[in-house]
C-alpha cells in the first residue's frame, strides 16, 4: 500500500501521519479546523528535524521529505484514492458516526478503516459502514510514530484479508502488533482507564500529590511513566470521553469519571495539549523522544 489517508490532525492523526510519511508513503491528511492542520505541520517538521538530530544512525529521512509526502486539506474527497484510511477524529460517537457515511461514500469500495479509537467497539464502528469487512482496530499509542507497538482490533465482522492486510501495512512502517479481540477499551484501555481514574480519584480525596503517585509507579513498578503523566500525554479529554464510552458500554460504576477529571477538562486544563494539566508544560515540541 502507498497511498494512505488519515483523518483527524489532532494529537494522534499527526503522529499517524508522520510514521507513514517517515516510512515512504504519500498521506493525505483531512482535518475540519485549518489551525488543527497548521499545528500538525509544525508538529510533523520539529518531530523529523528531531529524529535527523537525534537518530543519525537510522538515517530519517530530512524534514522537508517527509513533509513532501503529505497533503494536508480540509476536504474529505481528496480520500477517493487512498488504499487505507486511519480515523483519529474525536473519540464521539456524533462525531465519528457521520463520518464514516462520509467516508464510505468517498472511498472506493476496497479502501480499508483502520478505526483509531480509545474506547468504541470496532463492531459498532463498522456498522456505519457498507462495508463492515473492511473496517478493522488500529489503536496506536501516544506518540504513533515512536511507538513500536500497535493494538490491532478485529471486529465481529472484519474480515481475514483485512487483518492480513493490516497487519502487512504495519509491518512496512516497522511497526509490532498485538491483535485482540473487540471490547470496549480493547486490552489497553480497559486497564489502562480505569488505572488512570483511581489515580485520578487518589488525588481528589487528598491522599496523594500526582508527583507522587507517579514517582510510585515509576520507582516501585519500573514504569516508564506514572498514570498521570500518561493521563496528560493522553490528554485528559480524551481520558474522559473515553471513560464515558465504557461506562456507557459496560454500565457499571468503576468507570465512572471522578469529578476532578470532569472540572480538570472544564477549565481547559487538558494536559500537554494545553500546557496544563496536572503537570505544567512549556509551549514547545511536546514529544516524548
Ligand atoms: P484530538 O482532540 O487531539 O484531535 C481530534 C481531531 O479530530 C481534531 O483536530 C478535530 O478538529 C478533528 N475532527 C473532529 N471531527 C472531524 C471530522 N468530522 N473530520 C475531520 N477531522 C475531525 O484527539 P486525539 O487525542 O488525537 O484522539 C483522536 C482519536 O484517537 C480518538 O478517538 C481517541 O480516543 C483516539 N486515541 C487517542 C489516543 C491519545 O493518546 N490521545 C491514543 C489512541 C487513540
């Protein structure tokens, strides 16, 4: 597959498009906000100029190569050609429902979805489509394109040929994957939620600082990173919305978002995306290298 099409500009559709455009192939980037595209671009060339500094031995390609590869428009037609669709919209389903129809009519009839979501059941997401077969889990971590590994989703209906093609387009961008079977929250987001809302909770009921829950995890588990770091990489919007879709999925009370969460997200403080969260950040390049 050479042409792929991403939609969505937000904090994963960029690093989406970047894995793809480092890894050879031509990405057309479809967003609805102009500035949401604008970011990605700046977003795209301070990652690349990065890798050339910090990865000489792998030998990325320059910045202004990679940035070559990508289209970036606000108009969903220029998805007519594309070979594979990764969707990185809003994690709503109003918001994601509308766009599939869209999609669906755009796209010719073989065009494979890869649906990027945190939460919603890939089975759910295909039957918003004729074309239930080809729609297939393709949930990247934060930052996709330093991350080696991706969960790979198949749905009810996703067919063989898709998961084998899926999996072989991974495999060209140098990418692992995992494939598991469809649940709300898939593996990941079913722990890794649910974590990040106790920890949340932790802090609520003044039992622990955030630095202090994630110095925790970090130095006593060897975790990477503590739950609340994450929860800002994430961004705590998408933490709640995602925490939304499993409670609305499961129906049961440990998903429901703590009310912090809720007020964090209510004041604009979002995380990394918007410089605060329950860590202050600088405005610069907020990639983890
Ligand atoms: P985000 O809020 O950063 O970006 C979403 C983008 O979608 C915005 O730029 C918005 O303008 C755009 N958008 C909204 N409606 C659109 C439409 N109809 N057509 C085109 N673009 C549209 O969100 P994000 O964190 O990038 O999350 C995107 C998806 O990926 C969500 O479903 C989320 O659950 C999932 N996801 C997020 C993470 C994460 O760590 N943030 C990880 C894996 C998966």
């Amino acid at each position: 597959m050479r042409r792929i099409g991403v939609v969505g500009a937000g904090t994963m559709g960029r690093g989406v498009t970047q894995l793809f455009a480092t890894s050879g192939h031509e990405v057309v980037l479809v967003d609805v906000s102009k500035p949401a595209l604008d970011a990605a671009r700046d977003s795209i060339r301070s990652a690349a100029r990065l890798a050339v500094l910090v990865r000489p031995g792998s030998a990325p390609p320059p910045a202004e190569e990679v940035l070559g590869r990508v289209t970036f428009t606000t108009d969903l037609a220029l998805l007519g050609d594309v070979e594979f669709v990764v969707e990185n919209v809003t994690e709503r389903w109003e918001v994601k429902q509308p766009l599939y129809a869209q999609l669906d009519a755009v796209c010719p009839a073989e065009t494979l979805f890869g649906v990027n979501t945190s939460a919603m059941p890939i089975t759910r997401v295909a039957g918003a489509t004729h074309r239930p077969g080809r729609v297939i889990g393709t949930h990247f971590m934060n930052p996709a394109h330093l991350k080696p590994t991706v969960e790979v989703i198949r749905g009810h209906r996703t067919s063989q040929e898709t998961v084998d093609r899926t999996l072989a387009l991974l495999e060209q961008a140098g990418r692992k994957h995992v494939l598991v079977g469809d649940s709300p929250g898939f593996v990941t987001n079913r722990v890794l939620m649910i974590t990040i809302n106790e920890a949340i909770a932790l802090v609520h009921e003044g039992i622990s600082s955030p630095t202090d829950v994630d110095r925790l995890f970090k130095e006593c588990f060897a975790h990477a990173m503590g739950p609340l770091e994450t929860a800002d990489l994430i961004g705590l919007d998408t933490v709640l919305l995602s925490l939304e879709v499993l409670h609305g999925e499961f129906g049961e009370l440990k998903y429901v978002p703590n009310p912090l969460l809720r007020r964090m997200v209510e004041a604009g403080r979002c995380g990394r995306k918007t410089n605060q969260g329950f860590y202050p950040y600088g405005s610069g390049n907020h990639d983890h290298e």
